[in-house]
C-alpha cells in the first residue's frame, strides 16, 4: 500500500465512534520523507473543520517555533495520534476533549503504518497524552520533556510541551515554556539529521 492509498482509506474510516460527529479526518501533513515527524493528542475545532493538523491558536505557536528554530511546516511531517476530533456534546456545545483508550487504539491502524512509511530517525511527541502513546504509559511530561527516550517507531523519541498548554500559561513576564519548545524542536531536529546522515 501506497502512503497515498493509506491517507484515502483513513479518510472514510468509521472504526470508532469519533467518526459519527467529524467534519473531516486529520490525517497528516509536511514532508512524508522527513527524519523528523511531530506527533500531537488530535485535531480540535480548527482542525476538524479544516482537515488540517495544528491550524488553532496552538498550532500558530507551533509554526511560529518551528520557524525559530529555523524549520517549517515543509521540512517536518506533523500528524496526531487519533485523526478525529474528540469532542463531549453533551452540553449541545462541542467541548474538546481527551480521546478514550478505545479511540486512540482504534486509530492505530493508520498512525502506525503511516509512521511505519514515514520512518522517521526522531519522533517529537506534542503533549502528555502523545507520549504516553508512543513512548511510555507512564510518561511525566513535566520531569522528562527533552530527553531522549527508547521508541518503538523511531530511533529516539523526544517530548516536549504542547502549544495549547504553553497558551495557558503565558503570563507577560512568562513565556510559559515557549522557550522549551523551542529548544526541543531545534533538539529533535538536529538529532534526527545525525542519525540520518550515520544511517547513510
């Protein structure tokens, strides 16, 4: 199968319930031959209405800190660990929130061939929820974010703090980890053009 022919078949899935309510499947974007694939918790509003990942307020924070470090969109590839947004409708109002472990499992079926095709040398992990996915249940994203970490689907793993978290805790004399997130794209990317150059 074709990375194309895998993004086609993703984007009729109807595997888990998060299917019902979507406008459009998120299932990826960038540069597919990239070493370095960013891999966030899942779309929200923006993105379900857009079909794009990160495209919010935290995406924007993303592109301005991929850029800082000297990157772009273009150069990496940037997906999530479920391609559907996770909403509570319960109010009437939809309200973003955390995919369940029957959502996250059911996506699988794309997120690790598409990574399986990708190959990338470093995977970055953007936020808790997309650590614990890939890299370890336990993961603490407060005490590990920047480390080089064992991961099945990579030669290294790196987590660092999601946008939307960063978002929430600006303060005018406090960057609220932007700096960090920054530092640890510039990490994941120079790694990954290390490992790929040893690999020959």
């Amino acid at each position: 199968m074709t990375f194309e022919e895998l993004r086609s078949r993703a984007l009729v899935c109807t595997a888990c319930p998060l299917s019902e309510r979507r406008t459009n499947v998120v299932f990826g974007e960038g540069d597919p031959s990239s070493p370095l694939v960013l891999v966030g918790e899942g779309p929200g509003d923006q993105e379900d209405k857009s079909g794009r990942p990160f495209v919010g307020r935290a995406g924007q924070l993303l592109d301005k800190a991929l850029v800082e470090a000297g990157l772009s969109r273009e150069t990496v590839y940037i997906c999530n660990t479920v391609k559907c947004r996770a909403a509570d409708w319960s109010t009437g109002k939809p309200q973003n929130r955390p995919p369940t472990d029957q959502e996250t499992v059911a996506c699988r079926q794309w997120l690790l061939p598409q990574l399986a095709m990708i190959a990338p040398t470093v995977i970055l992990c953007v936020g808790a929820p997309s650590a614990k996915n890939l890299i370890r249940k336990n993961f603490a994203i407060t005490k590990e974010r920047g480390l080089y970490n064992e991961c099945e689907y990579a030669k290294t793993a790196i987590a660092t703090l999601h946008p939307s978290y960063i978002l929430r805790q600006q303060r005018p004399d406090n960057d609220g980890g932007y700096g960090l997130l920054v530092a640890d794209i510039r990490k994941a990317w120079d790694a990954a053009v290390r490992l790929r150059e040893k690999m020959g």
